[in-house]
C-alpha cells in the first residue's frame, strides 16, 4: 500500500499541514475516524493524518494502530504514530516506533532526530560501555543505507568486478590490462564491503533481542521470580537487550552491563 508521508517533525514549534487536509476541531476529527474504522486502509490513513492535523493526537495514535492491526507496515506508518505517540508523552511507545521506522530506514535524519528527542525525555541516562571506534564508524558508514539500497549497490560492484575482469583478460593493451587487474581488486573489495552492510541490515531487521521498556518504571529482579531481589529500577522509554528468556520472563542488559530479569509483558520487542 502506498501511504503518503505526514511531515510532522516533533522538534518545530507547529505542524506543518499538508495541502490535501484541511483544519478542523479535535471533536470533528474523533468522528471522522469513528466513521472510518472498518473502511479502506487509505482511508483510515487520511482519516489518521487529519485528526493529528487537527491535534487529536490520541484519535490520530489509535487509527494509525488499526492499520498496523492490519497487518500493513511502512516507515511513514511507524514515523507518523511515533509522532502521535510522543505529543501523547507515551515515551515508550513513541521510542519502540521510531526504532521500527529507523531499521526500515536507517539513512533518515528525521526519523533519528525524532529519536534522540524522544529518548531524551526517558529518565534513564545510561552511561554506555566504550566502543572501539573504527566498530562505530563502520556502523555509520552502513547506516547510510537501507539493505536494499546496499545490495543493489553489491550487485552493481559485482558487474563492474566482473566487466573489469575481462578487461583485464581480453585487452591487448598492457596499460588496460593493469588498469582492469588493480580495478578488479577494488571493485572485488567494495563488492564483499557492500555485500556485508547489505547482511549486517538484514540481520538487525530480523533481530529481536532489542526491546522497550513500556511502564513508567519497573524493577529488574535478580531472578525470574516476583519475590526475588529488586536490582535497579528502569522507566519508561529504555531500550534493553534480550539476553535470555524463561516462560513469561526475560534477562534484560542495558547499556552499562547490568543486567537482571523482566516479566515479558513489561517490554516490546523493536
């Protein structure tokens, strides 16, 4: 489905309103997507888009979840609910759908500005282990693109490898046959370069061990058990790591290495 993009960036003092919607009372937009529950996704969606226009952040928030209830996901879908969802101050669900959006698209800015405000409101200022540079450097470099965008790219590499390969073979020239042997060797390199960033997306696409913590604070228990030690406490809007799971429990680690467990039902998982 094709779903137009709803530009309401959370860091400007007003929405900006698309041309195609007009403005209106929160009341009205209530019941328009009233009317609209059990229509068309497209019109759930302009009905959704219209009642965040008109600052029904919740009406707008709960018909952009009909539609993921449908079953249909895109980046603007998961971009405009976190929007919905931070004017609401549901910090947890606003993080988890920013960082939906942002696996789909890694390369947005605005979807990574959205986050980092949203994630600066969480009450958790998680001191992070030090990471080896040249590790988050390469991480940038692969966030620039989405896993398809790099296995278009590898594809591309793969071609250009192969073309220059046979010029390396067929010229008769020694001039374009070093120029097609030292070309191989590079295109060879940016080909397996590439082709990993594409396999490293893919991966953090299909990766559940990263989740949110949903209620305004929680304690983290040193065992899977309700009577067991509380830890530490964590709120709303933190994101964990999933390092084990046990029936209805789940061994969490943040940032900082600590770690303890979590009943499932108070986190969802990215």
């Amino acid at each position: 489905m094709g779903l137009l993009a709803l530009n309401c960036g959370i860091s400007q003092a007003q929405d900006p309103q698309p041309e195609e919607f007009s403005g209106g009372e929160p009341q009205e937009s209530a019941a328009v997507v009233a009317e609209a529950v059990g229509a068309a996704p497209e019109q759930l969606w302009d009905a959704a888009n219209t009642a965040y226009i008109n600052g029904d952040f919740r009406a707008a928030s709960a018909a952009y979840e009909r539609l993921l209830a449908q079953e249909l996901v895109s980046v603007k879908l998961y971009y405009n609910l976190a929007n919905a969802c931070f004017k609401e101050n549901r910090l947890g669900k606003a993080v988890l759908y920013y960082r939906r959006a942002l696996r789909l698209a890694p390369g947005s800015d605005d979807i990574r500005y959205n986050l980092s405000v949203a994630e600066a409101r969480t009450k958790d200022n998680i001191e992070r282990i030090p990471e080896f540079f040249f590790v988050a450097w390469m991480r940038g470099v692969r966030q620039t693109m989405g896993c398809t965008a790099w296995t278009v790219l590898s594809l591309a590499l793969l071609a250009c490898a192969l073309a220059l390969f046979l010029l390396y073979l067929l010229a008769p020239r020694l001039s374009l046959r070093k120029t097609g042997f030292y070309g191989t060797l590079v295109a060879g390199v940016l080909f397996v370069c590439a082709t990993w960033f594409a396999a490293a997306d893919r991966r953090e696409m299909l990766d559940d061990s990263r989740a949110v913590v949903m209620p305004a604070s929680v304690a983290v228990k040193s065992s899977p058990d309700k009577s067991a030690t509380d830890l530490f406490l964590l709120h709303e809007g933190t994101v964990v790591r999933i390092a084990d799971r046990l029936g209805e429990w789940c061994e969490v680690v943040i940032d900082d290495g600590k770690k303890g467990w979590l009943e499932s039902r108070k986190i969802e998982v990215i």
